[in-house]
C-alpha cells in the first residue's frame, strides 16, 4: 500500500499543480494563459500515476516482488524531471508550483529507490524444508541487471570447494517438470487441431472422389474407383509442426532478447558517430571550445560502452537459457514417447537412432534458437555500418593525416609488438586448452 500512496500523492499534486496555474498565472505570470499541451500533459501525467498505483497493487497480489516495467517507469520519469527543476530552479525559485515540483520529484527520486529493492516474500507462516529456493527468484532489479544475486555462491567457491548442499533448486521456469509439461501441452493441442484437419481433408477428398469417379444419385457405388496414393495424401495434409509451439511458447522472449540485441548494436553504432563530434571539437580554435560539451561527449561515449556490454550480455543470457529450455523440453517428451510407445512400434527404431535425437539432434535445434536473434543484429549492422563507413571516413582521414608521423608511428609500433606478444601467449593457451579438452575423456578412460 505505501508505494501505491505515494502514486496517488504524485498525481494529486500533479493536480494541484494545474490548479495554482490556473490560479496564480502559468509559472506565477498573471498575464500568461496556461498552454493546452501544459494541461493534457498534467493529465496524462494523473492518469500515469493513478495506473502504476493499480498495477503496483495487482503485481502486490500475484506476489510480484520487483518489476522491470516500474522500474524502467520510474528511471523515465527521473530523468524527464531534470529539466524541468533545472529550469524552476534558475527562473522561478520561489514560485509554489516550483516548490511543487521540488516536491514531485524528490517523490519521484524515492520512488525510483524503492521500485529499485524487492520486497520481501510472504510465506503465511510457512517455513521451506529442502533447498534452499534460487535467489533469481526474490532478486531486486538492480541485482538481476547487474547478476548481483549470483554473487554469493561465487564468493563460496573462492573461499572453499562447494558441495551439493550449498546449490540451491532451480528456478521455477526453468525446471524440466515445467518446461517439458509447458511443451507436451501445445503440441497435444497441435495434434489434436492436426487430426481435425486431417479428418476434414479426408471427408472432402472422398466427396471429391464422390463426384469424379460418375457416380450419380441413387447408386450404391462408383463404376470406377480411384485411391489416393500415400504420398499423395501426405502433402495434402498438414502435421503438427514443432516450430510454432517453440514460437507460441517462447517468442516473446525471443523477441526480448533480439530487442536487446538491436540495442547492444545501437550502442555499438552510436560510439563511431560521438568519437566524431569529438573530433569535431579538438578541431575547433581553443576560444571555441566548450568544456561542458566535450566533457557530456566523453561521458556519453563511455556510457555507450557500458550499455553496449550490458546488453549484449542480458540478450546472450535470455538466448542462452531459451535454448536449454528447448533442449530440455525436447529431450523429455522423447524420452515420454519411448516409455509409451508399444513394442511394434519401437522395434522400427533401434537404440542408436534413439540417442541421435536426443544428443544430436536436440543440440542442433539448441544452438539454432541460441543465436537465431543474430540475423536481426546482421541487417542493422549491414545497414548502418555502411553509412557509417562513408559518413566516418573523413574523420579518420584527419586523425591519419596529422597523427601519423614518425614518434607517434614509433610509439604504435611498440605498442603493436607488446599486443602481438600477448595474442601470442593466448592463442598458446587457447591451443592447449582446446587440446586438452578434446583429448580429457580418452586420458580419463585410459
């Protein structure tokens, strides 16, 4: 209820603020009329508050305890607030619907905090026996951003070696009870709309053959009698295709995790075109340059970085973990049909083929789904790295043409040969890390 009052709080003095304008004068300017944009945005700002308040209330009930929506809601609404307080500080300090907005935003500020820590888990009085519950499950926000709730079973594994006590469950949705249930499901139901289909192709092709074969009313049966071929009647009629439950059930994470990816190549993007302007400005006569421009430009293109690997990292793990529920879902219903399907059956299929699809083939369609959300980061890149190539060029031509010269070309020699030397030893590394990878079963065995 507290983070619903407060809401509430916001958007009556959202209200109140419209009121004193309409009162004392847009901004305590008598002759000023309010605008109609200042007073649609007043309401749409009320109506905002009052649906966060309901959601907060509805995500409290379902036993929600953070949010990612609210929490993107509130950072937004942070940052749009610092221009305007910037500008009732300089232009009217004293004015109470400045001292209004103050107000609103430092509730906006405490809001942000709050929405920023999870809330603590309701058990009734119930205590949990067994292992302990994946703490994934009662992260905050900020610990999933930054995988803080991972933290402590790493900080375990440096101090002594781990055992199965100190692991906990796993996460609900990512259980195989859950998943492979959650995949059995759909495809019963695209079965079950596949046989429909199929009997209806069938009662229409005999009515077709019905009337082909001349046969007329009144006659028991066809002087003629064509029969379909079952190659023929297969491409007539239409299976169950896995692909659309993998889509009806995990295509809204796909889709998040390929929007994160296009962020990541933003980011990546955008870093180019800031290191111009940054160019741009060491061109300039130092009586032109301005520090607080240059100063937002550097911070900016180290943001930049920072959101780069952030997301490229949370789109590689939500891909990641979508493949593994793939995979995981795939290998139980197989494993449901072997234990099910009758001995005549089976014995069309030996043992070998069996494990194929499980190791083989199940591991082909994982690491389809894991790095399918690349096509998308291919044509952003292609489309826009092009531009970028042209548009670019012209400042790396003056870094080359006042940069290259012999001291500044000595220096990157050096430093060239140190790199070289470090790739060297990695590629060393990497070479017997692969070998001994590949060759730890057989050194095990023997």
């Amino acid at each position: 209820m507290f983070f619903g009052s407060i809401c509430v709080v916001l958007a009556v003095l959202s209200l109140f603020a419209l009121y004193t304008h309409n009162t004392c004068g847009y901004k305590c300017v008598s002759d000023d009329a309010i605008p109609t944009s200042y007073t649609v945005s007043c309401a749409l700002i009320t109506a905002s508050y009052i649906y966060v308040a309901i959601l907060t209330q509805i995500n409290r009930r379902k036993g929600v305890i953070s949010s990612w929506l609210l929490w993107i809601f509130w950072k937004f609404v942070v940052i749009c607030g610092i221009v305007p307080l910037q500008d009732n500080i300089l232009y009217q300090p004293t004015c109470i619907s400045s001292i209004l907005q103050y107000i609103s935003f430092g509730l906006s500020c405490f809001q942000l905090v709050l929405y920023s820590l999870a809330d603590s888990p309701s058990v009734y009085g119930y205590e949990r026996i067994g292992k302990p519950v994946c703490p994934k499950s009662y992260a905050s926000v900020i610990s999933k951003l930054f995988f803080w709730w991972f933290t402590p079973i790493v900080r375990t594994c440096y101090k002594r070696t781990i055992s199965k006590d100190d692991l906990w469950d796993q996460h609900p949705e990512l259980q195989a009870e859950t998943v492979v249930n959650d995949l059995q499901l759909l495809w019963a139901t695209q079965e079950n709309i596949a046989n429909r289909r199929r009997i209806l192709q069938e009662s229409s092709l005999v009515r077709s053959e019905y009337n082909t074969n001349g046969n007329i009313p009144g006659e028991e049966t066809a002087l003629l009698q064509r029969s379909l071929s079952d190659e023929e009647d297969d491409s007539k009629l239409e299976n169950p295709s896995l692909y659309k439950c993998c889509f009806q059930l995990y295509g809204l994470e796909w889709f998040r995790a390929a929007g994160l990816k296009i962020c990541c190549d933003i980011s990546i993007l955008l870093q180019p075109l800031i290191l111009k302007l940054i160019v741009n400005e060491t061109e300039k006569p130092s009586e032109e340059r301005v520090m607080w421009y240059g100063i937002v430009l550097a911070v900016l293109i180290f943001l930049l970085g920072q959101l780069d690997a952030t997301f490229y990292i949370h789109s590689l793990q939500l891909m990641v973990t979508l493949g593994l529920k793939v995979k995981t879902a795939l290998i139980g219903i197989i494993y449901r049909k072997t234990l099910k399907v009758n001995n005549s059956v089976r014995k069309d299929y030996t043992v070998g083929e069996i494990v194929n699809l499980v190791s083989v083939d199940c591991q082909r369609i994982q690491d389809a789904f894991t790095y399918s959300h690349e096509m998308l980061s291919y044509f952003s890149i292609l489309t826009f790295g092009v531009y970028e190539l042209w548009d670019v060029m012209g400042a790396s031509t003056v870094i080359k043409m006042y940069a290259w010269e012999p001291y500044f070309q000595k220096k990157i020699r050096g430093i060239r040969l140190k790199e070289m030397a470090i790739l060297g030893k990695i590629a060393r590394v990497t070479a017997c890390s692969i070998v001994g990878a590949t060759h730890s079963p057989f050194m095990v065995n023997n």
